[in-house]
C-alpha cells in the first residue's frame, strides 16, 4: 500500500498539481467543518460589497487595498477582488496561526493548486469574488501566500465584532 500512495504523490507533484491533506485549520482540503472565521455564504443573503485590489508597486512593497475590513457577526459579504498587479495574487482569509501555517506550506510547495472556499488566485487583470458568512466575532487575517509576497507586505487584519 505504501509504494502506490508514494508513487501518488510522485506523479502529483509532477504533473505540476500539488495535494495537501486536512482542514484548513492544520492544511487544505475538506471543508465540511466550519472554520473559526466562518463558512461560504449565500449570494441572496450578502447586503454587502467590499472592493478589494491586489498589486505591487515598483519598490516591491505588495498591497491589497484596503488592508483592514471590518465586518459584523453572521454578515454575509461579497468580497470582489481585481488584480491590478503584474503577477499572479492570492487573497486568503483564516485566523492568524493558520495563515502562519498555509504560508510555511505554500513556502515548500509554491504551486500548490487551491479549491479552498476562503481562498481565491488571480492571474494579472483578472477578477473573482468570494462570498463569505463570518461566523464568530474576533480578529482573524487575510494574505497572499504565494512565496515571497507575504513578507513584501502583501497581508491585512479582518475585525468580527458582535
């Protein structure tokens, strides 16, 4: 059984798709599980818009705008995003420790491929929009976790209050 999981993952890891197990808590995967930010909302139940750009600037320094979203909890929010960058963009939202971890991951397999409902790539020009229900108050985060971009400034904080 051992030799067919490894030889699995070898021709996953070569066909350029990359595989991780779990929620997204402790990685990616099965989202049946709420997440302590909250879950995938419905389009007819979202009142809101919040624009969200993603890019770079010349200095390297890369941005969302804005950086802070502040929501209510239980609000349903239509998050739209456009890339108004160079290169591809993630947006990724999740408490602090668990974009900490995604980010460690992403480090060692950069093209990681994402179906994750709290997450969403966008080649240059490109647009998409996650709707979202905030599930609990508190204070959780956003980033783009391909390699490198983090720690060019590209993150945000998202306030859940009550």
């Amino acid at each position: 059984m051992k030799p067919m999981i490894a030889a699995t993952v070898l021709m996953a890891f070569t066909s350029g798709a990359a595989f991780a197990g779990g929620t997204h808590a402790g990685g990616h995967g099965d989202k049946s599980d709420k997440m302590p930010i909250g879950n995938p909302g419905e389009a007819a139940k979202a009142k809101r818009t919040v624009n969200i750009s993603m890019s770079e600037k010349d200095d390297g320094t890369m941005l969302f705008q804005p950086t802070v979203l502040k929501v209510k909890k239980g609000e349903t929010v239509r998050l739209k995003f456009v890339n108004k960058g160079k290169v591809d963009h993630e947006f990724v939202m999740d408490g602090h420790e668990g974009i900490l971890e995604h980010k460690a991951l992403m480090e060692k397999f950069p093209e990681m491929e994402h179906a994750d409902p709290n997450a969403i790539r966008l080649a240059p020009g490109a647009r998409g929009e996650i709707i979202w229900t905030f599930a609990n108050a508190g204070e959780f985060g956003f980033a783009c976790l391909v390699p490198g971009h983090y720690d060019s400034g590209m993150k945000g904080d998202i306030s859940v209050a009550n």
